[in-house]
C-alpha cells in the first residue's frame, strides 16, 4: 500500500466522508471520488484488481475502532430497534424513522437501488430471529423456519 493510500483509510476514519478522506490525503479533485469508492465500497471485489488491499485496509481500521470502542454489530442493532420502538430518551418521530431504516439497511432489506425487496417489521422478529438476521440467514428463511419448529 502506497502513503497516500494509508493516508486515505486515516482520514477516511476521521469522518467517513469518503471523497473529502480522499482530498485530504492527497489526491486530486478530478479523481477523488472515483478512488474513494473502490475502498468503500460494498464488498472487496467492487473494484477492479489490485484495489483489494485498500478496501482491506478500511476494513480492518472499522473493525480495530468498533473493538477499541466496545461495541458489537449486536449493540447497535439493539440501539437503533429501542430507538425504532420509542424506548430510548427523547425520540422523536424523526428519529424512530431514521432507526427503522438504518435497521433495514443494515439487515439488507433493501436492494443496491434502494428498491425495497419486502415489507419489513423487525418487531415481528424475536431478539434470537434478530440475531440469526444480523449473522446473514435471510429473513424469509428466519419465517419459514417458524414454521418447522
């Protein structure tokens, strides 16, 4: 990885604004965006060869900072579904709506177009069916396994 890649996951994890990480770490205004999103992209092969390491790179700094910090994907499923429900401290409609689609986004509800597959309540999910959701089991296969229990 070159200096201004490392450059580039430093600052992207600054704010995760991934065009300005790019700028910041030296890459010019005409090429910043296209550069910055073969490392943020959604997974390692969006990019073409020789970028995987980049992306790597990004990957690892999200996870050394989520494990510096203590937090769990579980945790903040966990938060946005109180938010979602109402339970926390001062929300607000705003906020309830906002959680319920980070949640279904985060779960992988909705298609690479934001064109949505299927309703989706995660209310209707027991916190275990939640669980096997955040670890990749589909929702419609969470549902058609209540039924062979």
């Amino acid at each position: 990885m070159t200096s201004k890649q490392s450059a580039f996951v430093q600052e992207y994890m600054k704010d995760r604004n991934a065009k300005a990480a790019a700028l910041r770490a030296g890459y010019a205004e005409t090429t910043a965006h296209s550069k910055a999103s073969l490392w943020v992209g959604k997974s390692r092969s969006d990019g073409p060869r020789g970028y995987g390491g980049g992306w790597d790179a990004v990957r690892a700094a999200e996870s050394a900072a989520a494990e510096e910090a203590g937090v769990e994907v579980q945790d903040v499923i966990e938060g946005f579904l109180r938010e979602a429900r109402g339970q926390g401290p001062d929300t607000s409609s705003a906020a309830r709506t906002a959680a319920w689609d980070k949640l279904a986004k985060h779960l992988g509800f909705y298609e690479v177009h934001t064109r949505q597959r299927a309703p989706f309540d995660p209310s209707a999910f027991s916190r275990d069916e939640l669980q096997r959701i955040a670890g990749g089991e589909s929702p419609a296969a969470v549902i058609a396994a209540r039924g062979s229990q």
